[in-house]
C-alpha cells in the first residue's frame, strides 16, 4: 500500500514521515453522504469499528483474504482510514495497522476531495513509499478457534461419559 513519506503543507513547509499515522490524515470532502454512497458501491460495507471515536460511520473493505481497510466517517466531512489484518482473524488483536489515507482518496477523487495533515491542508504528496502491513506465518481464524474449541469439548464429554 502507498502511504506518503515527504507532504507539502499549506503553509510551505514540507514534511518527511518516517512513520505515519492514521490519525495525522483526514480525507476531507465537502458531501459526506455522496462519500458514502461511493465507497459502499465499491464494496466498502457498514460495520462496527472497537473503538468509537464520535463518528457517525464505520466501514470496512476486503483488501485481500488476509487484509482489511478500515474507514472512520465523522459528520464534519472527515474521512479517516486504515489497513490492517482482517478481525476474521485473532491475529488482529495483536497486529499494527498503517494510513489507507491515498487509497480512500483515490476511491473519492471524484468528490474534489482534499487532505489535511494534522489539520494542515496537503497541497502535494512528493513521495510515497510502499509499506504492508506484517502477517504472521500462521494466521488463525476465530471460526477455525472455534471449531477446536467444539471439538475438544465434545472430546471431553465423550471421556467424561464413559467414567
């Protein structure tokens, strides 16, 4: 994924990210309802983020099987966004996540969308670098936890039943 590593700001100054945050960005557009309607007819679908941080929206879309953006909507037209490994797996509890802040701009660019750095307007990206989030070389999915966890206590009950 593409996360900016140099920005030009509003007020001339220019910035180098060595590690960028998702709370640093905001996709900042001017109908929240049309952003929306367009990142859900790009297969983003409603859920429910942990942590609630007053938005009014929460959506998320599949990157790949094992990564997942995360999209934040607040009623004053901030978009916040990031990847990280998919909640369909328990390594999610453990896992980093980093800025989908250029990859939700570009699903909306039709809206005239801008970004603002820790509230600064961004007038040029002039680097990006690429950055993944890591997985690990076991990903466990709750369903497979739970089918274990099903099949050790029918395991015990069959040993308890025949005491």
């Amino acid at each position: 994924m593409k996360v900016p590593k140099r920005i030009v700001l509003a007020d001339g100054s220019e910035v180098v990210l060595s590690e960028p945050k998702e709370e640093d960005f905001c996709i900042k557009v001017n109908d929240i309802d049309k952003a929306i309607g367009i990142l859900k007819s790009k297969s983003y679908r409603e859920t429910r983020l942990a942590k609630n941080m007053g938005e009014m929206l929460d959506l998320v879309a599949n990157k790949d099987h094992y990564k997942e953006i995360h999209v934040r909507v607040f009623n004053d037209g901030c978009i916040f966004s990031h990847l990280e490994i998919s909640r369909r797996y328990v390594n999610h509890l453990s896992s980093s996540s980093i800025p989908a802040v250029l990859d939700v701009y570009e699903e909306l660019k039709e809206l005239n969308p801008y970004i603002l750095y820790k509230g600064i307007r961004v007038v040029k990206v002039k680097e990006v670098e690429d950055r993944d989030i890591e997985r690990s070389r076991f990903m466990i999915s709750w369903s497979s936890l739970g089918a274990i966890g099903f099949l050790l206590f029918v395991l015990y009950i069959m040993k308890r039943n025949r005491h």
